[in-house]
C-alpha cells in the first residue's frame, strides 16, 4: 500500500501534478481503500476523479446543471442547486472536502 508521503512524492517526480491538497482529501477519504495500490495508481485514480475546486458543492451542482442541461435564464432562480448536491452526493457518489470536489 502506497502512503500518503509516497503518493505526494510520486506526484512531484511524474506528470501527474495533481493538487496536493486535493490529492491529500482524496487518499485521505474514509470510504477509499488503497490496499495494494501503487502511488501512480493513487494519483491516477484522483485525477479520473477530481472535478476542480468550488466554494462548496452547490457551486458545483449549479455549474454541471449549466453545462449538462441548456436552461432558459428566468428559470434559473427555481433551481434548488443544494437539493442537487444532495442528489450528487447519495445517488452519483459525488463528495467534496475543503471545496475540493471528487466523483466515484
């Protein structure tokens, strides 16, 4: 199993050069086990995963819902975008930690 020193390091010798931060919140997630990963692996797995830094998910949620759906501007105000989130969250595997936001 790689651990975290070995992943960071791997980061900065290689290509890769994935957020460290967001690399750290991604290796760190409880719900991700990375027995028998290599770093490289590690850090492949965060970039197939990240989605970028937000202020928080409903940022997030109100920019997928602009790119994935062409929505006419005076319904905007109706879209509960923190409604969405929570949907990411429980149904898509979505999950985000200090505004940096993963999918599954």
């Amino acid at each position: 199993m790689a651990t975290l020193e070995e992943v960071l390091e791997a980061n900065l010798t290689s290509a890769h050069n994935v957020d460290e931060e967001a690399l750290t919140a991604y290796y760190n997630n409880d719900s991700i086990f990375w027995v028998g990963e290599e770093a490289d692996d590690v850090i492949r797995a965060c970039e197939n995963a990240y989605q970028g830094h937000y202020a928080n998910g409903t940022d997030y949620a109100e920019e997928l819902m602009a790119d994935l759906y062409d929505i006419p501007n005076h319904l905007y105000p109706y879209i509960d975008y923190a409604a969405f989130w929570r949907d990411l969250c429980m149904g898509d595997g979505y999950w985000e930690e200090d505004g940096h936001v993963f999918s599954a």
